[in-house]
C-alpha cells in the first residue's frame, strides 16, 4: 500500500493518520476536511467555548508541530463529492480527484434540521466550531433560549446557557430527556438537574411553527402553548454523513457497513466514527456511536486494519463509554444500554445527584451509568467488559 | 518513561483508570492519583491506551 487518503479531518481522522505512521506507514497520507481548519475538539463546544471561559482557538487537538510531524498532506475546506471505488479516487468538490491504495471514511455525522426552521434568523445547530462562534455572538444580547431537542448537545446547551444567567426552555418531542440512551427512571434523574437549575422543561410535546418575519420571535408547540424566544438552538440528533457515497456500491444502511474489523465491503476501505456502523462483537450487535471516545479508538483501529491482512485483522470490540458536563454534574456511561434493560441505583443516591445506576439483561451487567461516581464506575467498566453477572455487580456496587 | 497529567486539564474522567488501573486511581475525593510516575517499560502500552483515550487530553508520556 504506497498511498492512503483519510476523508474527515475531526477526531476519527487525526487518530488515523497518527496511527497509520505510529504503525510504520511511510507512504503518502492525504486527509479531506470540509471545514477549513486542523482537526480541532468539539466536546468543549457545547460547554467551556459556548460558555466563554475556553477561546474558540483552544480546542486545537494538536499544535502545529505535532500537525506536521503527522507527515500528512492536509486538502481543508474541500469535500469528497464521490468514491469512485473501482478506479479507487475521491472525487473533491473543486473538482479535483484524489486517487489511493487504501481509504478511511471518517466523515463523521451532519445535524438534522427542523422541516420548519424556514430562513428565519437566529435559529441554530450546535456542531462546528463556526456554529459555536455564532451562538455564542447572539448569547451577549442575553436572549431568551429556547433549545429543541433534550439530547446531550441540548441539554449540554441549557446548562451552559442558565450558568450565563439566561432564561432557558428545553423542548422534547419524548416524554423525558435522554430516555432513548439511559431509560426512563434515569431520564427523570436528568430532567432534575435541569428543573433544580430553573430549566423550564417541556417533554411529550412537539414544535408546531415558528413565528417571525426576519428573525425568529416565537415558537407555537403541538400543545397550542405559544413561546417567545430570542434564539433556537436545535439538537434534535445527527445523520451520518454519507451522501458522497450514494451509488459507489459501498454498503450503506444509516452509517457505512463494516464488519468487525471496521472493513467495509469494498476492499482497502474501512471506516471510522459517527459515520461507521459495525459489528461489535462484543455486544453481538451492529452498532454506530456518535462518541468522542469511540472517534479516537475506532480510529485507531481502522487504521490498523488497513495496514494488516485479512487474517491478521483483529476485530474491533470496544466497550463504548460517553460523558455529558451539566452545571456540577458529570454524567458518564459504560456499556450498551436497551430499553427493557433491569435498571437499578446501585450506590449512592438520585436524590443527590451523586450515585451509579446498573443495567442488566439476561443475567448479565450491560452498562452503568454514573453521576458524578467516576471511580466507582470504572470498576463496571471493567466488569461489562468481562461479561460479568448482574447479581455480581449488584454485590459489587453493595461494597463499595 | 514518565508519566505527566496536566491537572489544569484533567476532569477526573477516570477513563485511565479504566484501562490502566495499575497506572492511575481516581480516589473518593474525585481527584485523579498517578500511581506509578516511573512505570517500567512493559507498561508502556498501557501507559499509551490511557493516554490516547483521555477526554481532555491530559495525560502525556515523556521518555
């Protein structure tokens, strides 16, 4: 393999490219950004950058040193058009095309819209650094938020908007925040923070319409309730961006398929992050994860995989691991959580915002979650990779 | 080898200890501990998992 070309140039990319050469890889590395900047970090954008004590600039992953030292040809501010897999290029939308040996896809994942959001001003997704820049200029005029969405972004949103002093209302089309990824009782736990903050939460209800000529003014809910607001912000979750590979013959069903080495079906093609679906063998489940942690050891393990033969390929069998910051709290998990999943408060209290919930299924620890408990919880960590018993873990979390 | 946590970046993730614990403990009090600042070498990839999964950022390797 004399040439590999790394489409994405956030997180999932970066961690290829480093390990490509920390592997041995002295051929040529080309990596496409659509964004024109060096991969930066976006955890930070929803919180420390959003809230003005962390500069836009401080979110560099790398300095310049370590940037070049990659060894890398760097294509910003250009998209991949099209994968034109049997004469192996990339096609750009300058125009250009770039050919390869081998190919990361690590395109990562592009916000979803309101159908309703129109033209108006002042609406806003959350997931470049530009977009962070922008929210943050129209948070100085001390609106009134109103955030769509209680996933993590959203919630991540209200929580930096209400330690800026700002009135904040959440909307959420389910009947509790985060439901989907922790289960009911758990998103209870999370609804609390944000009412004990004076969050004006609204769950089980949708977004009607918007009012305003330029500019946003009001929102009407399914529920008839008009709500004025000065600024949207909209977290209603992300697609994988995959639309360049649309009738490239790569297998694509919400994310590109991969095996359970991160190979697609397309030989010297693998991919990596948000935009990945594979099989985790692990949890004997095809699964795509829109996490920071998984970015970096998919990543990896992508890349690592294109420089090894098809017997030597190990499969990628993470245990994946999250975190969300609201106001004091420090959310974490561990595992794989489903609904229908025995959820139990293992150890400390929800009252206190400071415990470490369980999951099992089937007799065994899938996940944990932890408020604030970061020791504690990478104790489950350790077991749900072990496959450990449920009852087990419960007397674990008895003794600590 | 040594290893180096930047406590201004370091948020008590506890993802070191995760994959490291003979390395690193984050302790009741919620602070991270290095429990080893000179490992010996065959720890190194360990030493490098931590590294590489930390949120922040804020472990480094130096020799």
């Amino acid at each position: 393999m004399r040439s590999i070309t790394i489409v994405g140039a956030s997180l999932a990319g970066l961690r290829s490219a480093e390990t490509l050469r920390s592997d041995g890889f002295d051929g040529e590395i080309t990596i496409i950004g659509a964004e024109d900047r060096l991969p930066y970090d976006r955890p930070p954008l929803s919180k420390a950058v959003l809230e003005g004590t962390r500069a836009p600039e401080e979110t560099t992953l790398r300095d310049q040193e370590q940037f070049d030292a990659i060894g890398a040809k760097w294509q910003l501010g250009t998209k991949a058009t099209f994968l034109d897999a049997a004469n192996r290029r990339v096609h750009l939308d300058s125009g250009e095309q770039v050919s390869f040996d081998g190919l990361v896809i690590a395109t990562g994942a592009s916000p979803r819209h309101l159908p309703l959001t129109a033209e108006l001003e002042g609406i806003h997704v959350l997931r470049t650094l530009d977009d962070c820049v922008a929210i943050g200029k129209e948070l100085q005029a001390s609106p009134r938020v109103v955030v769509i969405g209680a996933g993590f972004i959203g919630l991540e949103v209200a929580s930096t908007c209400r330690k800026r002093g700002l009135e904040v209302t959440v909307i959420e089309a389910l009947p509790k925040p985060l439901a989907r990824v922790l289960g009911d009782e758990m998103g209870d736990a999370c609804a609390g923070l944000h009412l004990d903050q004076g969050v004006d939460l609204r769950c089980g209800t949708g977004v009607e319409r918007l009012e305003g000529t330029t500019r946003v003014e009001a929102l009407v809910l399914g529920d008839g309730t008009r709500l004025e607001a000065d600024l949207v912000v909209v977290g209603v979750g992300v697609s994988p961006a995959t639309d360049w590979l649309e009738g490239s013959g790569i297998e694509l069903n919400n994310g590109v398929v991969c095996d359970a080495t991160c190979a697609t079906n397309i030989p010297g093609v693998v991919a990596a992050g948000d935009v990945a679906r594979w099989y985790n063998p692990r949890f004997g489940e095809s699964m795509r994860l829109e996490h920071w942690t998984n970015a970096v050891e998919q990543g990896m393990a992508a890349a690592r995989r294109l420089l090894v033969s098809d017997e030597e390929a190990e499969p990628f069998a993470p245990v994946p691991y999250f975190w969300s910051d609201q106001y004091s709290t420090k959310i974490q998990f561990v595992g794989r959580s489903a609904p229908g999943d025995d959820v139990r408060v293992a150890h400390g209290s929800v009252e206190d915002n400071q415990f470490v919930a369980l999951y099992g299924r089937a007799g065994k620890l899938v996940g944990a979650l932890s408020f604030s408990r970061p020791r504690q919880l990478m104790d489950f960590r350790r077991m749900v990779e072990n496959n450990a018993d449920f009852e087990d873990a419960l007397k674990h979390a008895a003794s600590l | 080898m040594k290893l180096v946590v930047d406590f201004n970046k370091c948020s008590s993730h506890g993802v070191c200890m995760g994959v490291a614990p003979e390395l690193f403990e984050v302790r009741d009090d919620n602070f991270l501990y290095i429990l080893q600042e000179e490992p010996p070498e065959e720890m190194r990839p360990k030493a490098e998992s931590a590294a590489a999964v930390c949120p922040t950022g804020a472990i480094s390797i130096e020799g």
